[in-house]
C-alpha cells in the first residue's frame, strides 16, 4: 500500500476517534468512599489533570485540601454522596479552591497520596493520639506538598502531613485497625457515634483470598476471581441508581427449545439513563453534596476552639503495648513485610494474658497475612491456612469478623478443589449471615470458578442470581460482566449484547479503565453481525492508544469487518496496514494468513477449517503453513501453522501424518494456549483410526496403535466414550481382562449413565468368569446409589448374593435370596437359586413346611430349566425331609422315590435314599413294603454297608416278631 493511502486511512482513523470522543459531556468532580473496619478512604477523581493539593488539618474534626488559586474553576461540584455507613468520615464540600472533609471523631490520622493521573486518595484511620491535636501544633514535615512545586501556602496554624507517593505494590495502601482496648474512654458525641459504629459488622476478604468488602458504589467495584482481588481504581458515579435503565429483554426461547429467563439488571441512575450514550456522569449546576450540620469550619482565618479536656486519652492508653505490637504488625503487613508481620503476630498470640479484643484482632489479621503470603500456593500451605482461619473464628464465634473467615475457608477449599468443603462454608455464611456484603460474593465466585472449569451453564446461573439478587451490591458490575463473557461463551451473543449494553449505560466510563471492554464489546457486534458497531469499538480501542499492545490483532479484526462490509478494498488496506506496521509481529503474520485464507481463523477449530479446506482458495494451505513453519519458526504464529497443518492433514484423512503433526505440535510448544486444540486434533485423528478398526473388529491393530501413541496414552481422558469402551472391548476379546477393566471401570462412577451401565455389566461378566467374589460385592457396593431398572437391579442382586454365598457370608446373602424368591419376574434360571437357599434356611430352623413350599418350587425350576443337577437334587432331598417331618409319608415316599432317580445306582446317595424308604414305609405301617425294600438291598449288596444294615434290620424284625409270638403263647 503506498504511502498517501496509509496517511489517508490514519487521518479517517483519527477523524471517526475524534468524533467519538468528543460527543462526551464534560467529567465533573467525582467522590466515592471505601469503608474498613477501622479505616476510610475518601477517593476524589477530577474532570481534568495537575490539580494537586496541599493536605492539612485545620480542626478538631476537619482536614482541608488546598489547591492551587484557581485550580477549582470550572470545576463542576460533586454530587451529594452518603457518608451514612463510613465510620470516620462525615461529610465534604467545596469552597473556592478548597475541599473540606469533615470528620465523626478527633480521634483520627490520616493519609493522601496520588490516585491515578486525576485523582486523591484521602486515608483516614483511628488513632487516640489524634485527640490531642491543637491548632498550634508543629507540622508533620517542611514541605506537604504534592508535588512540592507550585503549592500554595498553606495556613500558619494547620497540622500538615506530607502525602505519600504512589505504592508499587498493587492495592490501596490501607492503615490496620485499632482494637477496642485503644479507644479513649471519653469523647464527644460524634466520637461515642464513630465508637458505635466500629462495633457494627463488617467483613474484609483482602489479597488473593480476602476480597475487601468495600462500602463503595459500583463503579468502584474490585474485580474479583477466585485466584484473589485486584482492586482497579475508577471514578464514581454521580449519584446512588433511581432510575429503570437497561431493561432486560424479555424470556424467549432457545433453538433447542430451552426457556430462556431475562436478566432482572438493576436500575441506571436517571441521570445516566436520561443521557442516552453517555460515558460519563455529569451532575448539574448546583447539586453538590450538602454539608452536614456541623459546627463552622476552622480555616487559616479562623480562632481554633481551646482543646476540650474531656477528650483527653487516659494515659494508661498509652501504656498499651500489645495494641500498639499489632498495630506495628499490620502497618509491616500492609508495607509489604509479611514475614516480619507474620512473625510479629505470632509472638504476639503466644503470649499469656493478652486482652481478648487484642487476641481476637491479632489472630484474624495472622490468618489474614497467611492468606496473602500463600496466595500462589494455598494447596501446598492448606492446612496452615485453615488452622489459622478455624482458631480466629473459634476466639470469638459472635464476632463480626466470622462472616470474612467463612468466605476465605470457603475460597481457600474452593481453590485447592475440596469442593464439598467450599459448599459447606459457603452454605453456613449464606444461611447464618444472609445479608452480609460478602454473600455476593459467594454467587461471584462460583462463577469464576464454573467459567474456568468451561462449566458456562452453571457459571451463567451464578452471575444471574448475583445481578438479581444484589442489584446494590458493590460487585453487580464484575458480575454483569461475568454474565457477559458467559453468554458469549454459550453462542449467546444477543443476550451477550444486552448484557454489555447495560453495563455501558450504567458505569459509561468503564471502558477507561478498562478499554478490553471495547474489545469485548466489538466481538459482541461481530458475532451479531452489528459490524458497524463492531468498527466502532475496535477504531475506538485503536485510537485510544494505536501502539496498544493488541493493536495489529486490532487492525487484522478491522479489515475483516471491512470485508464483511463489503468494502474489499478497505480490508486489503487494513490487512497491508497490519502487515506493514507491524511486520513480524502477530497480528501482521495472521494478516498474511487471512490474505490467503479469505477469513479470520485464528481460534481453529476442526469443523471451522475442514470447511475452508473444502473450497482453498490462493494456493494450496499445506504449502502456506509448511512455509511458515520453515520461514518463521520463531513467530507466535508458528504454532497456529503447525496446528492447521495438522488439520489439513486430518482433512485428508491421513491419520498417521496428523498424528505426528499434532504430536510435534505438542512437544515444541507444551505451553502454548492452542495445546488443547492440538491435543483434540490428535484424538480426533485416533478416534477416526480406532472407529475404521472396531468396524473390521481388527482389535490386535487397535490395540497396538493405541500402545504406540504415547500422546494418546497420555491424553486418553481426551477420548470419546465410545472410543474409550471400544477399547475395552478390544482388550476384553484379546483375554487382557485387567487392561479392559482399567478401562471400562472409570464410567462406574457415583451416577449411572448409559456407559456406566455397559462399563459395569462387562466388569460383573469379568468378575463373574474369574470367580472373582470380592470383586463383585465391592463393585456393587459403588454402584448402591444408582438408579437401576428392575431388570438391571434383579441381575445385580443376584451375582451379590452368588459372591456372598461363595464367601461363606450366608447370612448376608440370606435377605438377597428372600427377596428374589418371592419376585416373579425374575427369570427362573436365577429364581431357583434363591428358593433353594430359602428352603434350605426354612429347613435348619425346623420350618417344615415354609422349607416344603420353596424347595418344591425349586426342584420344579431346575428340572424346567435344566440348570445344576446337584442343586435340585438337594432341593427334592429338601422335600424329602420336610414332609417327613410333617407325618406326610405317602408324599415323602413319593420325592424319594424321585430323589432315587437322580441318584446312580449303587453308589451311596442311592443306597442311603433306598433305607430312608424303608424308613418311611415303616413309619406308613406298610411292613410288606418294608421288608421287601430291605430284602431288595441286602441281597442286591451283600457286602456292603447298606447290606449289612438291611439284614440287620430284617433279622431284629424277625427276631422280634419271634418274640411277640412267644409273648403271645403264655
């Protein structure tokens, strides 16, 4: 592109910046405040830079900024901000050139230093010594100045403090608080009111995993994730929300038929609302915040009030020395110091007879630098962390502090994936403490935690409930944003849109602060086709700052919304531009590509590219990525290449090529964003292999190219079920029963699914097969929870009752039978196990006839169904003895006489049943059938031991009849 196009397309970039910019109304002086337990923050953001005050006390309860003569011109008032829930601060107002802030109490310190470009930060903390300042007291340093040029004179009798210079360390620089042992005994009324205000809850979360509740307004909102809290500075807002703004659309459904609620957004200020596209907040002439009564200030002019007796600390105050050791550990902490803090502290708790106002401070501010110090590693520092956080909230379980422990105990679990845990301590703060200012929280962090987990359902309904059920919270903003970057994930880019919308109107000046906005924001209108606006967004967040450091992924993002535009032309420039401005960056590559690939590919996914490579256009793709990979191997976009190559490669069905593309992928850029893109690619290639394999049932190649593989081998969680099962398969038809168990037993998990069931079915079978008892009861005893069919819960019931049966554990397995015996839909080749064991049970405890009723049944079955001989043997040997037992000789004589016919004959059962006869005929009166079955034995088997007992028995029968004839004689 020549070099007259290039100026020409720059000054359209600067000319459609400028007119966006300038179609803001004009930035008024801003006021917000951060509350703490014993600290606020008075934070003042100006409409434009170099206002810089001089910082002073001039009254028992007053600080004045000074500013130099005419630095407050123009300058808009403030709207009114409520100082209702701040525990030092009173009130602020503006005279001239001058920012009085009134305070509660005397007994303060305070501190300022630069917020930003066009902001103050005013830090106000208790301090009892700050009751005895009088007007004529020595100032605090030479020069208070900020910056010390150009100041004005402040007056000759004020109190002035230098102001400290911006902090390196992220974070506001806040002050510790005070514990109640150090307050004055006597004070004026407003102290007696700030003293009573300090008794009020209030929970602070500060550093990674201590999210300082802060009492501000939304726009001051932190940005919190469950890594921690990163507080952004940005202006307030003019006003507390009144309006309706930024409704939600109304439900509608999904193209899958899924209802879909609307967003209930909090209201928009009316004086935002009212301002259509504004970005900024204005307040109108004259609505400045109305001073407080108090008494009038006390200025340079003025006689300063005598100092008030009264109000003096009692001197043993001062003798206070745990107070002021903690007091020394939190300012270390807050310095940065931690370890020092954090050993100060604990030889601090070690003491005996410490004061417990002292010790319940000192160990919630320990648990508090624990947290800090180990926020990159709290599962390696778990249970220090966790101890220290249980034994603060057990010095004082009525503490205010309690609800800020629950929420750390609650993200430390939840950060270290104890996830129950996490449940249950954020379960007792929402319960216990539902209206605590970190409940909000609670919905925020399990949004953050969902969204990373790639859970976008579940992390859509957490920012839902917060948006809805904390419109007041200081964390509505982070969590419509949330929502946003959820909906976007979920496709939902209409919805998306109306998220961002609203956040626009509500806090017009976020993109500011934070411009990535405009970037999301302009992949919103993308995805909805609003290209125009799209253009709009991504020019603006150019011309922002045009060296930006996303400005050539900027400029290759334009030229493709010029050619959805329909504006070729443009796009070419814009891609040329790209490329010439920054040639070997990324954004300048990825132009190349896109020239060549006619589209923006840079997120590449397997569908995407296999329908570019359907129709390539400019070459062929596989020279284009093999030229980048040889000619740029140093370029970010190298591995973009490299991945696509290995998709072309899938596309050609050449799955042993992809394999090795994604494979080198992976091995030369194991770090890189687009590894999981890779790692899909390549399981993508193997599935392909491995469905072309189970279709021929060529196990012994599956197998082997599974073994082989060390990518798959490492990434086989990656597989699809199917895949994963098939392979189980191939194992099981080669007789590697471990290896297809190692994979079919993983789907057996604490609910049943499809895949869970086969999993579970094919392990029973294995276990079953390999007499594997042990096996088969602790598989059952996972799987106890599922729900079951009836037919599945029969078959499970019985292999657990076959296993404990198998085990010796009869007794167990006993309430398995019975209730399979009296089932009649169990099939009855199972049915007549459990009646065999139930009649058996039913004999030993002499119940005769239960014993006749199951072991007939039983008997029928196994000669229905033709399974285990021996078990119906024994069943009609049940029968046998049962009706015996009953006096029923006419039917016993009848089921041994079937039981003999299952016995061979000769052998012992036989000949043993043959006797039990005898016996039976006897006991009929049948002495014919008797003696002729007895006489059938002793001659058949002469010599056996059956033998011999018939003839002994027929010989004592006729001895004795003998005998009774005798009898009978006389």
């Amino acid at each position: 592109m020549s070099l007259l196009s290039c100026a020409v397309l720059r000054r359209l970039l600067l000319a459609a910046f400028l007119a966006m910019v300038s179609a803001g109304p004009a930035a008024a002086l801003s006021v917000s405040t951060v509350t703490r337990p014993d600290t606020d923050s008075l934070i003042l953001q100006f409409s434009r830079r170099g206002a810089y005050p001089t910082i002073a006390r001039t009254g028992p309860v007053e600080i004045s900024l000074t500013f130099p003569p005419g630095s407050m011109a123009g300058e808009p008032p403030p709207a009114e901000t409520d100082f209702h829930s701040s525990r030092l601060l009173e009130g602020v107002r503006v005279e001239g050139d001058t920012v009085l802030v009134r305070l509660k109490s005397d007994a303060f310190g305070f501190v300022g230093w630069p917020e930003g470009e066009q902001g103050l930060k005013l830090q106000v903390y208790r301090d009892p010594a700050g009751a005895n300042w009088t007007p004529g007291a020595p100032t605090a340093a030479a020069n208070t100045t900020w910056p010390p040029a150009g100041a004005a004179p402040k007056p000759a009798s004020s109190l002035t403090l230098p102001v400290t210079p911006p902090n390196n360390t992220p974070g506001p620089l806040d002050l510790p608080p005070l514990p109640p042992s150090m307050a004055p005994a006597a004070a004026s009324p407003a102290a007696a009111k700030a003293a009573e205000a300090a008794r009020e809850p209030f929970y602070a979360v500060p550093s990674s995993m201590r999210a300082t509740a802060l009492r501000v307004g939304p726009e001051k909102s932190p940005v919190l994730r469950p890594a921690g809290l990163e507080t952004v500075p940005s202006p307030a807002l003019a006003d507390k929300p009144a309006g309706q703004g930024g409704q939600a659309a109304a439900g509608r459904a999904s193209g899958n038929g899924e209802l879909r609620q609307p967003v209930k957004l909090p209201p928009i200020p009316p004086e935002i609302a009212s301002g259509g596209q504004t970005r900024s907040p204005v307040a109108p002439p004259g609505t400045g915040p109305q001073p407080v009564s108090s008494p009038p200030k006390a200025t340079a002019e003025a006689t300063p009030p005598p100092p008030a007796p009264a109000v003096e600390p009692p001197p043993a105050k001062e003798e206070d020395h745990d107070a002021n050791t903690l007091v020394s550990a939190q300012a270390e902490r807050l310095g940065g110091n931690l370890l020092g803090a954090q050993n100060m502290m604990r030889d601090l708790v070690a003491k005996t007879g410490l004061k417990p106002d002292v010790r319940e401070e000192a160990m919630h501010s320990l648990a508090g630098v624990l947290v800090d110090l180990h926020k990159d590693d709290p599962a390696g520092h778990y249970d220090e962390i966790q101890r220290a956080l249980n034994e603060a909230i057990n010095v004082n379980p009525n503490s205010y502090r309690v609800p800020e422990s629950l929420l750390q105990l609650g993200m430390l679990n939840l950060r270290v994936g104890n996830i129950p845990e996490a449940k249950g301590y954020f379960n007792v703060l929402t319960r216990k403490y539902p209206t605590d200012a970190n409940v909000p929280l609670v919905n925020f962090a399990w949004g953050e935690y969902y969204y990373d987990r790639g859970e976008y359902k579940k992390a859509e309904e957490e920012y839902k409930n917060l948006v809805e059920k904390f419109p007041e919270s200081k964390f509505v903003r982070e969590g419509a944003m949330g929502l946003a970057k959820t909906l976007v994930r979920l496709g939902r880019y209409k919805d998306a849109a109306q998220i961002a919308d609203y956040v626009d109107k509500r806090w017009p000046r976020y993109y500011i602060e934070f411009p990535q906005i405009l970037r999301i924001t302009g992949d919103i209108a993308y995805r909805n086709g609003d290209f125009k606006k799209a253009r709009d967004a991504y020019m603006l967040f150019y011309n922002m700052d045009p060296k930006v450091k996303d400005a050539d992924l900027v400029l290759a993002k334009l030229g493709d919304i010029f050619a959805r535009l329909g504006n070729k032309p443009g796009a070419v420039d814009f891609y040329n531009l790209a490329i010439k401005d920054y040639p070997d960056s990324e954004g300048g590559l990825v132009a190349k590509m896109r020239l060549a690939e006619q589209g923006v590919h840079d997120q590449p996914t397997i569908s995407e590219m296999f329908s570019l490579f359907d129709k390539p256009e400019y070459g062929s793709p596989e020279e284009i990525y093999a030229g980048i990979i040889r000619d740029h191997p140093q370029s970010p976009l190298a591995p973009l290449a490299q991945l696509k190559l290995a998709m072309w490669l899938l596309h050609q069905q050449n799955y042993p090529g992809s394999l090795k593309e994604a494979a080198a992928y992976l091995e030369r850029y194991p770090q890189s964003e687009l590894a999981p893109k890779a790692e899909e690619t390549a399981i993508t290639a193997f599935e392909k292999m491995a469905a072309d394999m189970l279709a021929h049932k060529d196990y012994d190649r599956l197998v082997a190219a599974y073994q082989d593989h060390r990518l798959i081998n490492a990434n086989r969680g990656m597989l699809s079920d199917t895949t994963r099962l098939g392979l189980a398969l191939a194992y099981l038809r080669l007789g590697k029963t471990r290896q297809a168990l190692a994979e079919a037993l993983p789907y057996v998990g604490p609910k049943e699914t499809d895949n869970g069931n086969w999993a579970l079915t094919m392990a029973m079978s294995v276990y079953q097969n390999e007499r594997s008892w042990r096996d088969i009861v602790d598989l059952a005893r996972q799987v106890q929870g599922w729900r079951f069919t009836p037919n599945q819960r029969r078959g499970l019931e019985y292999l657990v009752a076959e296993s404990l049966e198998n085990l010796g554990e009869s007794d167990r397995a006993l309430k398995l039978w019975a209730k399979m015996a009296g089932d009649q839909q169990l099939e009855a080749e199972k049915r007549c196990y459990a009646l065999y064991f139930v009649a058996k049970e039913a004999m030993a405890k002499k119940e005769y006839e239960k014993a006749q009723l199951y072991a007939g049944e039983a008997a029928f079955m196994f000669q229905e169904t033709g399974r285990d001989a021996d078990k119906r043997k024994a069943a009609v040997n049940i029968l046998v003895e049962s009706t015996r037992a009953q006096g029923e000789y006419a039917k016993a004589l009848k089921h041994a006489a079937e039981y003999a016919t299952l016995c061979k004959e000769g052998d012992d059962d036989w000949a043993g049943n043959r006797m039990r006869m005898a016996a039976i005929q006897r006991a009929m009166g049948d002495l014919d059938g008797w003696r002729a079955t007895l006489t059938a034995m002793r001659d058949a088997s002469p010599d056996s031991l059956y033998g011999r007992m018939a003839a002994s028995d027929l010989a004592a029968s006729g001895l004795q009849n003998r005998l009774d004839s005798l009898t009978r004689g006389k």
